[in-house]
C-alpha cells in the first residue's frame, strides 16, 4: 500500500517544473523567462526587484506580440496565470532606470 502511494505521488509532480534565478538588469535592457505552456497548465511566479522594473506576460502570434498580463513599474509581484490556448509564453522584466536592478524570480509550472 505504502509503495502505490508513493509511486502516485511521484508520478504526480513528475510533470512539475520550478526553479529560481537572479538576474542583473542593466539600465534600458531586458530579460525574459519563456515557458511552452499548454491549455490547463498554470504557471505561477513571483519576484522582486530592487527597484521599479516593467513587467508583462506575453506571447507571439506570427508576427504580434500578444500582452496577457502587463504591469508597470513595479519592483515585486506575484501570481498564477493560467492560459487560454496552448502557446510558448515569456515572462519579461525591462528597466528603464538609469541604474542596474537586481532581480530575484521563481517560478513552478504545473
């Protein structure tokens, strides 16, 4: 019994991706963090920064970037997205400040 337990809680977060990262955003520069993401999937993130920084979730559809979530300057968030339609989505960090930011991110996709 104790084996079929374990090997179904395996099997569920074997499809779980995380991770975490820091990241140096030099003035006027961007980053992103993009993730193939499927219908039913979510995607949840958090991070902070040492200063205000653009935020936005997107994706491209040919030659149109398509913006699903977007915030501006602001320095920490957190959140869960969940897409409509099965796409390669990023997340993006740009600073228009005249000096670096420090960016801390984590994310899970489940």
């Amino acid at each position: 019994m104790v084996t079929i337990v374990l090997a179904l809680v395996i099997g569920c977060h074997a499809d779980v991706k995380t991770g975490a990262e820091t990241v140096n955003l030099w003035t006027n520069k961007m980053f992103e963090k993009c993730f193939d993401l499927a219908e039913g999937e979510r995607l949840v993130y958090r991070f902070n920064a040492n200063g205000s920084v653009l935020f936005n979730i997107h994706h491209h559809q040919q030659k149109e970037v398509i913006h699903v979530i977007s915030e501006h300057l602001i320095a920490r968030s957190s959140g869960t997205f969940e897409p409509h339609i099965s796409a390669r989505y990023c997340l993006m960090w740009t600073n228009p400040n005249p000096h670096p930011a420090r960016l801390e991110f984590e994310y899970t996709v489940r």
